[in-house]
C-alpha cells in the first residue's frame, strides 16, 4: 500500500464552516499578519521578522530583533499564501508573496546559508548550537514554504533557495569526517526535507533525514560535544543556563528513537520529528521506524492526548508530563502542538490507513486547532485550557501560562501563522489516497479531482458537518472509472449508515474505513449518514481529573460550559444522569453553530462569602434547578473574560 | 483586657499523645538536629552552620556555607533546647547549648552586630541589603533564643548577647537623620523585639517594633533606595534579578499595613509579621493595628485558609494565592508558615479572648504542624499537599515542590527545628492568662501553676486527647482561689458538655469559651465532655477544588485515604451519603491512634490501560464495594510512598 501523491491543496473547499474559515484566513488572518510581521499592529508584541530580512539582505541598517526562529513566522506565513493562492487567486498578494520570496533569496549567503539571526548577529556561530538555536528549524520552514509556493503556483524561485539551502546542510550534516555528527534540537528540517524530496526526487534530502534521525539521542551526545566546543556557552535561560541542552528528554533526544517508549519532552518538538519519522518510514520501507512511530503513536493517543486534542498537559518545557495526567487547568495544549498532531496524524494514515488516526486529526482539528484562533481571526490563544477561572489566574502561579482570551500576538508568534497554513492545506488532511483506494478522513466540503489508477476520479463532497451528519459524495468524473473509495467511520458515531444511489451499501468496514470498490459513474451518488446525538464522554478511570465528571460531545466538537451562559462558579453546576438535550441554532456570534441545552442543578452561592470555608455534617444544601448551556468549545472566550470548563460534575 | 505575663513553658506536659512528642523532640529530634548542625547527617544537605560561627569567632579558618539566614537554624535550635530543659533537666544537653551560646558571644561584633554571613563573607556590606539578606530575620531568631533561655534557665549569658544586638539594630534603624530608614525583608524581628520587650520592659524595643511596623510599605520605596545605592546587585535570582526586591506584596510591602486588606504573599513572612503586630497592638493599647489584624486575620481565615490549618496555596513565592484559591495537590502550606499561624493566633488570643483564633490555632497544631514531622522525628516535609499522585510528581513540573516522603534535612531547614520549637513550647498555646479569666484553648494534658490576681491557681489537666472527648481539669491549689476558668468550646463539637464536681454548670459561653467563675477549692474537677463523632465536612461553595467532595474529621483531627490502605487510584473511591463510620484502635504505627472505617465503591480499574482514554455514554460501569480506611492525615507518608487524599468524591 502507498500513497499517491497528489496536489491536494488545489481542491476547492465549498464547506459552509470550515470554508468560512478559509475566508476569514484570506481576507483576514493573511493581511493581519502580514501587518504584523511588518510591525505595522498598535498593541501587540513586535515582530520585526521582514526588517531581519531586508537587513540579512543589506537592503538596509540595523540589528536583529525578535526570536532566534523569528524567520520561521515569515515562512510559515508564505506557506498560508500559497495554499490561500489555490483557494483563491489574488494577484496583490502574490506579488507581494513573490517581493518577500526575492528578499530571501537576497538574504541568502552565497553557500547557500539562509537564517538571518545568525547572518546580522552572529555570522561566527553557524551551526555551534544546534540544540538551542533552532537554524535547522528555521531551514526546514523555509523548505516547507519553498515546496508549497512551488507546489501552488508553479514557480520555482523559493524551491531553488530552499534547495540551496537544503544542499548546504546536506554538505554540513552526516557522517563523513568533516561534517557535523548533529542534528536539530528542535525537529523539523526532517518533516520538511521529506515534503522536499516529495516534489524533487533527490534522494540525498531522504538519506539526511534518515542521518538527522538516526543520529538524534546517540552517545557520545551531540549536544554535549558541541556545548563544550563553544566554550559552554548557552542561549537560553528560562529554567536556568544551559537547560536546554541538559534536559534532553525534551529534545526528545535523550536516546535513540527506537529505544523510545513515551511521547516525552516539548509536545510541539515530538509531533513534528514524528511526522517526519512516519514519512521516512513509509518511503523508505523502513519496518523499524514504522515500529516506533506505531509504539510512541499509541503512547500518545491513549495516554497523553486530551479530549480536545490537545498534548502537552504542562508548562514548563510546553511538555508531556507522564501517561494519564492531563490536568484540565494547568495544562498546555500548545495550539501549534495540535497542528502538528494533525501532521503526524496525516502521514500515519498514509503509512496505513486506519482510521484513529483521522479520529485524533479530526478531534485535533475541530477543537484545538479552530480553538486557538478567534472568531475574528485576529486573536490568538497560545495555550488552551480546558477549565478556567478567571480570577485565579491573576494569582496562582500555576496558572502564568494561561491567558483568559485571546491575545494579538505574541513574542513567540510560532501558533498563529501555523494556524493559518493548516487552514488553508485541508485538502491534504482531508483525502489520503493510497494506489488501492482513495481514504476520505473529513467530511469536508469540497470539489476534487484525484488521479487513480486508470485515470482522474472527480468526485465533491457536501455537507453542513460538523453541525449535521448527513454527507454526500457525488462523483463528477465523465467517464466510469474502477476504483475504492474508502470512507471514514468516526470514533464518536456507532450507527453510521451509507447509502449509493440509494442503497444500502455492504458493510465491508477496515479498519474503521467503510470500503466501496466499483466503476463509478457520473452521478453516483453516496450518502452517508452520521447520527449525531449529543453524547456523554466518561474518562478512563485512571484519568483522576475527571473523576465523577462528564464531557459533552456532538460529532466532533467537545462542548464547554461558559460563564457568559451559566454564571459564575460553574464548579456548582451539576448535570443529573438523566436529563435530556436539546440542540438548537445560536444567534449572533453563534448563528449557524449548534448549542445545547440540559436541565441542570446549581448548588447555591448566596452568602458564600459570609460563610466559613468549611462546614460539617449534612446541612441541606440549597440547590435550585438551573438549566446548563453549553456551546462548541472552540468558540469559547469570544465574549470577553470568564469562566469556562469541559468536564461537568455529574449526578 | 490584658495578659498576664507568665511563665508558661514551665508547664509539665504529662498527655500521652503530646507528651510522646515532646520526648520525641527531646530523646530525638535535638540531638539528631544538632548532628545536621554539625553537618554529622550522612545522606543530608550539609548545614555547616555551627562551622560557620566558628569561623565568625576566629576559631578556625574556612568559608561561611549555607543560606543567607543559616545562623537562624542555630538559633532555633537552642529555642528548643530551652523549652525543653524546662520539661525535662539535661546537664550534657545544656552544658552543650551553654558553648554553643560562648560561641555565639564570640562571634558577636564589638558593636553588638551579630550575623555569621556578613561577617565571615562581607563585613564591608552589612545593613545594605534589607530587602534579601535576612540579618534583621536572623536577628530575630537570636533574640528569641536569648529571651527564651533566659525565661527556661534564668541564664542571662544570651539573653545580653541579644540585648547588645537589639541595642545595635536601635542606633541603625529608626527616623533619625543618620539611621537607615528601613525594615526587613523578612518580618521576624517584631515579634522577637516584643518578647525581649516582654522580658525587659525596655520601651526601645517596643518603639522600634512600631517603627518598623509603620516604616514598611511606605514611599518612596526603601527597598528601592537601598537597591539604588547599592548599585543593584541582588542576591536571589530564583524568579529572575531582583524579584524579591520587585515583588513588594511577596514580602507584604507593597503598601502600608494599615491600607492592606488580605493576606498576601509569602505566607511564613505574613503570619510572622502579624505575630509581631497583633502583640504590638495589645501592648501599645494600639487601636489602628488592632483593626489590621483583625481585618488580615479575617481574609487569612475565611478565605485562604486550608482544612488542615496550612496556608499558601502556591509554591511560586511559597505564598498565598486569592481569596477562596484552594488547590490540593499543588498547595504549598509550608510547615513553618502553619507554626507562624499558631503564633499569630496565640496574639490574637492574647489581644482578645475569642475562640475562633484558638480553633485555627488546635487546627494547625494537630494537623499541619505535627505532619510536618515524620513520627520517627528524623525525617520533615517543608510542604504539606492535601493530596498526592506520586507518579505524577516525577513528571508534572507543577508539583516540583511536593515531596511524597519527608526528608531528611533541607538544603533551607527552617521547618524541622521550628517544629522542635513549637512543640517543646505548648503551654504558652494551651493557656492564655486574662486579668479576668484563664483562657484554656487546648486541651492538652499537663500541670500548671499560674500566677492570678490573688495568688497562685495550680490545676492541671488529664485525658487522652485528640483521641477521646473526656477532659478533666482538676484544681491543686492548697488554699481557695476565685478567678475565672474560660474553657474553650471546640468548633467541631456540638454539644459539649461541662460538669463541676459531678453537676453541670451553667452555659455562660462568651465567643466560644464557657466562663465558670468561682472561689476554686482543692479537688475541684470539671469534667468536660466533648463528643467526637466522625463528622463529613464540606467546603463552602465558592472552593472550586472540592466541589462535590468529603473530608473526614474527628474532633481536631483531618483524616485522609491513603494508597496504602486503600490501594491505588485513590480518585476512584467513593463514600456514599448514608456509609456509616467506625472507629477504631490501630496497630503498630497507629497504635493509640485511632482509624475510621466507612463502607464505600471503588469504580474498577481493571483493564484500564488497555482501553481508551475516555468512552461514550454510560456504559455500565463496573463498581464494587470497598472499605474505606482513614488515617489521621498528620501520620500520612510514615509507611513509604504512596497516594494520598482528603477530599473524598460523595454519592
């Protein structure tokens, strides 16, 4: 089984949800954050990543400013471009993309070098710290950005950078004598060298992934060598001099990968050396690495994922913690962290289609992932919380990380510009289409043409999903062509039924896919049909955040209750076992999204603050009925500041 | 109203629990505290303190080592042997103590300035950095010492030390043009200044006391000036450069005591500070700091206040959070801040005679402040949680201050020897002698004789608590006395009941304590009956963290599940609304101690980590009865590493 690969950014999505999105990515998210990146925001955090350009460039004075993975914003920015261009052509903004494209490639050394923190600040320190200092994760955004610009609009000025780029660091990392024994400290010139391979063949951009991987965690340590060799020198100081490089577990290079048994470490840092890993793997035929992205995957999904999607359940080092601690409040769940889930989500399916990995992609997505931006699109939540409380947050310290609404921006922008390139490359996520069948994971609308076997399967999908479960695929192709088509039966629905022309189709279900295989015809039609009750979600007992809780799901999307409906103290609302729901359309910021009512109980709050903390023995506790709103939990803190939480007592 | 001063460290404490501890301190605690002194501990931080006097006197040569405030363990540790020569004569011991006192004469300066660190380290920097270096902390410390081994022996060798020493901190501080405008960063030295008011009647010491109550959090900002004319160095950097000088409310300078309306900050440094004023106030007829410890004590107990007497819910800044912010497992409740709360409410108790300050007070002492110390008096915790998940605590960073298992010593070890203070001192706690009443708070068993308007009232008091509810108080005096017995009425009993030779008396009660006045004769006996069923508390409705949740006590005993008893998974155990409870003896470890026992339903585990992390619906689940056992929660962590929990899920 392998992938075809196909240019499924270029499909046309139609989804009346996640296609508003795309627009609000278009006609927002892009041009704010190209102001951004141009300083040009009152109020938020500079960016400063062009001027670095146009100085790394010489095309003007000055010092650097900003991050020391500051160029990652302007690559991901451009790769959001590129996808948007597909959507939608728009001639302004292709110029303007094609002006940065020329300022990098005029920023670029004449070896091919390209980061311009270390062209303005420190052209002595090239690669001396590849534990801290993040140049071959600025290269392997770059990369990514050069093969989407290509892969968008044909042009091939980025790619060549990026090529360039791509042999230099080939030239500097591998085995031989005079090259570098290293590899990154933050993952992703593998993933991105994989995309690049995609679309050049090279396979000297294949093997130094495999160097790069192979390498990660071995004795003596890479870090420690290179350490010494600068004098000890360290760039970060958060949790002390030289953590960085100390704590290797969260580099997820405290060993070799196969030796690895958790997902440990910087959450964001894991997911995309695994997406990078599961991509070699299927490629290379490589039976061991497909062994530890299968074990590690595993590790993750059912033991340190959130219901939202989210991983990452600590702070400090945006990391793991250990396999059932997911607190609700002082967890992490790095947005960025979620889309590069959606990532290795992706390539899993391609290595083999089985669908808990869409599962997760979808969960990830639908919560996380459209949770991290605004309604608006121009603000942004770095970390996602599962439960809130406002007024502690101001005082506990625990809670520094978490903010109650969105910001502008950050000084560490990485999320918001990797929101806007996961929005704007659905396609990707949505079809995987291996040589034996076409796996549909999302049922997103859209229009794709999708070459097989035999010739181009044209087929679109339609919908209201996530809101309603009815999803029908037509196929548009002319001429009849033999192929399977393999639809994804999500986790959270148990009676899905799919119909063609009609019919009731056999059940012929693997892997959590439904397979149809025949010589489809213009006009068939499928109807598959999602049952979309509200439903109940119970943690695993060893979950003890969530004991005696229950979480609220519709399809997809994970409800919250939220103080602008409930009131305050949302910790004394209790949903009884047996109340029902009702389902029923928002209004204003909520129009066109399904909310849901349940007749609920509220353990009174009056006088609480003339009360002791404690009180003995059963006094009657006065309870009044209280009907308990929950909305999507995604487009929770679009009304200002207030509580919030996912898991509900229950009674 | 006013306190009478007596002599109350010369108590015989005879009661078999307190007792036991008190010849634990003895027969233990001070000579294994003095080995740690001595740096004789293998397996612990070393401590180098008496070394460091040494090399102070120009004994021998070497390194001041240790922290900033290293004297002060020296000094409390010689509190304690003070107290404890008074329970029990010991030539060695106070022969011992006795050099350590020349040693510390010796290392006082010709001005009286007395701190190993500036004067082993930096002579040059004395009195220049207030707000970080502890000298007015250490001071303090030194001067209960003196104060209390002369009120123990009648020696007035320390006593003049730390006279000499207050002398010199008189002429350096106060409003004087050529005095430094300053106070501590660490509030200690008021209420040392009191006592040594108290054992003196110097009024200097009084007046800089009110001084350096009425200089803090004044502008401009002496922690500022100081800052400044030091040329900013700063010695913590835990929470980056001068945080401790930054963060005024962490040291509760942000404002002026009387324009502060909650507990904030460090907690230790809160209740130390408020052990000072409140003894202040009383003394000085002083009505304005009067109404700040009423209105500060009010906002600490009504709203940040932990069942089990600790305060500080968080470990950034070991301080307290915001009203009604009671995290269980991440809490701080350091031991010493529990003993500070002790003090503070034994002013408050002096200040004005009302039960609510003598509760709190019962409610530190049998909870926190026993727990700190293991029941082998060897081994301390410096933090006391309310619930631990041992597994999570190796991973989650959020829990980095939480220790499953006491510790040997502590590279800071402040706690095990003011725990050794405490406890070798209960008189001056279980009595508080009014011109018009003896106050009795505590009903530990002991026999006294204190000094009232016409004589001398011997009485003493029999019976096993906390363990059972019958206390005898018995009068020795050999000729009749008249004066008022006030007994205090625990907040967790209902129905207390109080006979006087065999017939019941009257309820006079006034705030909480029952007032029996009456011409006393030898042989009188008052029995008081204070029933102690096992009561379910609950918490006020605006403590999110128990929302749902039972703790369990037992007169002035909190009571928790340990993993132990109950195995794992703690989370998943719950005890009906109906479960009845029995009480019963324990074993071994737990023997005189007494155990409850509940029926309850554990949801099961079985299988749990090969399932998912959560499921839909409500599946059956799978619950079975369990007996639930509860341990007193001072005795948890005594049988190695395991879960713990005191907020129990109801049905």
């Amino acid at each position: 089984m392998s992938v075809t690969e196909v240019d499924l950014h270029k499909l046309k999505i139609n989804d009346p949800f996640l296609g508003q999105y795309q627009q609000l990515v278009r006609d927002v998210v892009i041009p704010y954050q190209w102001d951004a990146l141009n300083d040009r925001i009152p109020e938020a955090d500079p960016s400063h990543a062009i001027e670095n350009f146009r100085i790394a460039a010489g095309l003007q004075g000055g010092e650097f400013y900003g991050m020391v993975f500051q160029d990652s914003d302007v690559a991901k920015w451009l790769e959001a471009v590129a996808w948007s261009l597909c959507q939608k052509p728009d001639v302004g903004l292709e110029k303007t993309a094609d002006e940065v494209i020329e300022l990098i490639a005029a920023a670029q050394c004449e070896d091919g070098y390209l980061n311009t923190y270390f062209t303005v600040k420190a052209p002595t320190e090239r690669w001396t710290n590849l534990a801290e200092c993040h140049e071959l994760y600025c290269a392997g955004h770059m990369i990514e950005a050069g093969v989407a610009f290509f892969q968008a609009t044909g042009k091939r000025r980025l790619l060549e950078v990026v090529c360039r780029l791509a042999d230099h660091i080939d030239r500097i990392f591998g085995s031989g004598e005079n090259q570098l024994h290293g590899y990154p400290g933050h993952p992703e010139i593998e993933l991105a060298l994989m995309r690049l391979y995609d679309v050049t063949q090279e396979p000297r951009y294949m093997a130094l992934v495999n160097y790069f991987v192979e390498a990660r965690g071995t004795q003596p340590h890479f870090y420690d060598i290179e350490y010494e060799k600068r004098g000890k020198t360290s760039y970060w100081h958060t949790y002390g001099p030289a953590w960085m490089i100390k704590d290797k577990p969260y580099s997820q290079a405290h060993e070799p990968l196969s030796r690895q048994t958790v997902a440990i470490g910087h959450a964001v840092r894991f997911v995309y050396l695994m997406t990078g890993v599961a991509h070699l793997a299927r490629l290379n035929q490589d039976e061991g690495k497909r062994q530890d992205c299968l074990r590690l995957w595993k590790n993750m999904a059912q033991r340190q994922l959130y219901i939202t999607g989210g991983i990452g359940s600590q702070s400090s080092g945006e990391a793991f913690s250990c396999d059932y601690d997911l607190p609700n409040d002082t967890v992490y769940a790095e947005s960025c962290a979620s889309i590069g889930l959606m990532m290795f989500a992706r390539r899993m399916v391609e290595m083999e289609a089985d669908s808990q990995y869409a599962d997760v992609m979808e969960r990830a997505l639908y919560n996380t992932v459209l949770g991290g931006m605004a309604l608006d699109g121009k603000h942004f939540f770095y970390v996602n919380p599962l439960e809130v409380h406002p007024k502690s947050l101001k005082f506990n310290h625990i809670y520094d990380h978490v903010k109650p609404v969105r910001q502008r921006w950050f000084g560490c922008a990485c999320c918001p510009p990797n929101i806007a390139r996961v929005l704007t490359s659905l396609g990707h996520y949505i079809y995987t289409p291996h040589k034996d069948a076409l796996y549909i994971n999302l049922y997103v609308g859209n229009n794709a043409e999708i070459p097989v076997n035999d010739g181009t399967l044209r087929l679109r999908i339609n919908g209201n999903y996530p809101w309603q479960g009815q999803v029908k695929i037509v196929i548009d192709s002319s001429s009849p062509i033999t192929h399977t088509l393999a639809l994804r039966l999500p986790d959270w629905c148990t009676n899905a039924k799919v119909t063609l022309n009609g019919v009731e189709v056999a059940q012929d279900i693997r892997k959590g896919y439904l397979h149809i295989t025949r010589t489809w015809q213009e006009g068939d039609t499928l109807l598959l049909t999602l049952p979309m009750p509200v439903r109940r979600v119970y943690g695993n007992p060893l979950l003890r955040h969530v004991a005696g809780k229950v979480a609220i799901q519709r399809g997809p999307l994970v409800y919250c209750l939220e103080q602008a409906d409930n009131g305050e103290e949302l910790h004394n609302l209790w949903l009884p076992k047996e109340s029902d729901f009702q389902v029923f359309e928002g209004k204003g910021l909520f129009a066109h999204k399904m909310l849901i009512q349940a007749e609920g109980v509220k353990q009174s709050v009056a006088d609480a603050q003339q009360k002791t903390l404690w009180h003995y023995d059963n006094t009657p506790s006065s309870r009044q009925p209280q009907t308990l709103t929950f909305i999507p939990w995604f487009s929770w803190a679009n009304r200002g500041e207030g509580e919030m939480r996912i898991w509900v007592n229950e009674e």
